[in-house]
C-alpha cells in the first residue's frame, strides 16, 4: 500500500482534476472525481495502471474492469469503449499510463534469451488485465518523480521505461506482451492488417486485398484477427468508422450527414441505423448527452 500511495501522491501533483487525461514528457497521468459515460477511442498499445477507483474498457462484448492496484495492458491499436465506474470528491479516479515500445520488447527478448515467459499462457486477445506487483508499482512511481527534472528525465527515464516493459514480460500478462517484440508472431501479423484498415477506413475495402497485404489467405487472415482483436476486419473497419463519428459529432452535432458521409457511408439512413445499433441512441441525440460529459482516453 505504500507504494500505491506514493503513486497516487506523484498523479495527484501532475494531474489537472477532471481535465482529460493527459501526456507530460511521455507519460500519461489522469485525475478524476466524476464517473464518466462509455467514450469509444482506438487505443494504441500501452500500459494503463489505476492508482485509485476503478474504470471498465470493453472490447466489443468482452469487459475488462480493473481497480486501483491493477493494470490494463494493450497490445496494439483496439476501437475500445471505456468508463470511470467509480469515482468521487473524496477519492477521485488517479491513473498512470505509458505507451508500450515494440522495439523495447524485442531487444529485451533478445538479451534475456529464455528468462522470460513465468506468466500465463497467451489467451491470444491483445488485451488484458492484471494486478500489479510492488515492483512494477515502484517503477511506475520513480518514472513519475522524474517529471519537471528535464536532465534528470533525459538520463534516467530511458533505463525506468525499460525496466516497466521488463516487469510486464516478466509478469502476469508476459505471454500477452511478449508477442509485440516478435515480428513474426501473429500479434504483428494482425498489426499490419489494422495499420492497413486504419489508413482507408473511410473507403470500400475487400478483404481479399488485405488478405494479400499481409500475405495471409482470406481464411486465415480472418481466424488470425478474430483471435486477437475479437472481431472480423470488417467489423473493426465499422467500429472505427462510428467512433471516429461520434468524436466528430461532440464537437459538431448538427453535420450529423457531413460526418457519416466523411467517414464512409453514402447512406445517412445506414449511417443513423448502425450508430444506434453501437452507441444506443441516434447520432444527435447521443452526442447531445456527450457534450459535457468527462471523456476519458483509454
């Protein structure tokens, strides 16, 4: 618990309280006393550690909550939809995140040979949540200390950031983030789809074309990403369709066919249709409720 609360101590001085999450000198940190509604982002990879009340990440039906003392770990870019679910004044939601290093993975793999891999086997899902140890808590909190101290940060946080990504290979989830530093694993493979999908997912797409992209089969290609990101390339390219809209319509509500039509539908009806079908309610109603609520990344 100390650890937990020196991290806690470390957000709460660099946090500003239910201002969205923020990036200071390479790191995430995030304060909240507001429980917040379900906000869909493409989260890139990255290690999520709650110091304080609990947030839930949804991958399409699959829920992943995690407490304070727990971590969520992403393991490419994933459409997910995530809430604070519990928060208050007199604890807020706190929150720690650093973005995960494929180059980093891979040369720790390199020079520790086969002195990895004490964690689970791998469930195939890049996405996963565990509790965290006082030495991954420790290093988390020493990375933070480092912020506002530039010579310090540029010498020291090099070796610390290193040393959390060595802490998740070596932890629970090892299985699940030692598939990033692999470039042959089927992590990289269903990466390079994503990549491809993310740059034309405004477009009409045939998955035979991303199939060869890849240098899969069709059959293939779908088995490999329904394993790891728990939909089909399609149903990906749709769920970043609707939110990349619905973060558009926050900001805009009344271009509700401007937006649908910029992110690929030539159909304002389908457009409206399937939005409601993801998000529970027609494109302007719901991005009414949104705007003043608390949207939290991640």
């Amino acid at each position: 618990m100390e650890k937990l609360d020196e991290l806690r101590a470390q957000i709460v001085r660099l946090a500003r309280r239910n201002a969205p999450p923020e990036w200071i000198d390479g790191v995430q940190v995030f304060a909240t006393d507001q429980v917040t509604e379900p906000l869909g982002t493409v989260t890139e990879p990255c290690l999520a550690l709650v110091a304080q009340g609990e947030k839930r990440s949804a991958l399409e039906e699959r829920i992943f909550d995690y407490r304070a003392g727990q971590y969520l770990v992403v393991t490419l870019d994933l459409p997910l939809t995530s809430q604070i679910t519990h928060a208050d004044t007199a604890e807020p939601f706190l929150a720690f995140g650093l973005p995960l290093n494929p180059a980093v993975i891979a040369q720790l793999l390199l020079d520790a040979g086969t002195a990895t891999g004490t964690g689970k086997k791998d469930t195939g899902v890049a996405i996963a949540t565990s509790d965290a140890d006082d030495d991954l808590i420790d290093a988390a909190v020493r990375r933070l200390r480092l912020v506002g101290n530039p010579v310090d940060q540029r010498i020291l946080a090099p070796a610390i950031e290193r040393e959390i990504h060595w802490r998740l290979l070596t932890g629970p989830q090892a299985a699940t983030v030692r598939q990033i530093g692999l470039a042959d694993s089927r992590l990289s493979l269903v990466a390079r789809a994503i990549h491809w999908l993310q740059a034309r997912y405004a477009e009409v797409i045939r998955v035979d074309d991303l199939a060869a992209e890849v240098g899969l089969s069709v059959s293939s290609l779908n088995r490999h990403f329904r394993a790891v990101t728990a939909m089909s390339p399609m149903q990906y390219q749709k769920q970043l369709r609707l939110q990349k809209a619905r973060i558009q319509l926050i900001a805009n509500p009344h271009d509700i066919a401007a937006i649908g039509h910029a992110v690929g539908y030539d159909s304002p009806s389908q457009f409206s249709r399937e939005y409601r079908r993801m998000f529970g309610a027609p494109p302007g109603q719901d991005a009414a409720r949104l705007q003043t609520a608390v949207l939290p990344a991640g």
